[in-house]
C-alpha cells in the first residue's frame, strides 16, 4: 500500500568527493557511475522503477 503519494523530499545537491578519478576502485567508480545515472532520472521513473512498474529494464 503506497503512502504519501503526493509527497516528495525537496530537491537537494548531492556530491561525491575522492582524491584523484583514476584512482579509483572498479566497484566505487562503477557505483559513482550508477548513482549519477539513477539520480538524473525524473523522480517518477525514479520511483516507478522502485515499485517495478516500469516497463523494462534500463
């Protein structure tokens, strides 16, 4: 059962901070990747994919 549905969190900058991009492990290179992607999405395909009522895989 969904709750809240009208309600969102306001809009807020999120930053990633490390010493030097090349040195970077494959797994938190691949999750910087991953969240700079997920959080460009609109915040409905965001939730959309959350509940698994999108369409298809990314």
């Amino acid at each position: 059962m969904p709750l809240l549905e009208d309600w969102s969190l306001p809009n807020a900058n999120i930053h990633a901070v490390y010493l030097e991009r090349n040195q970077l492990s494959v797994k938190l290179r691949t999750f910087v990747d991953f969240l700079s992607e997920y959080l460009r999405r609109s915040p409905s395909s965001r939730s959309a994919r959350a509940t698994g009522s999108a369409g298809s895989a990314p």
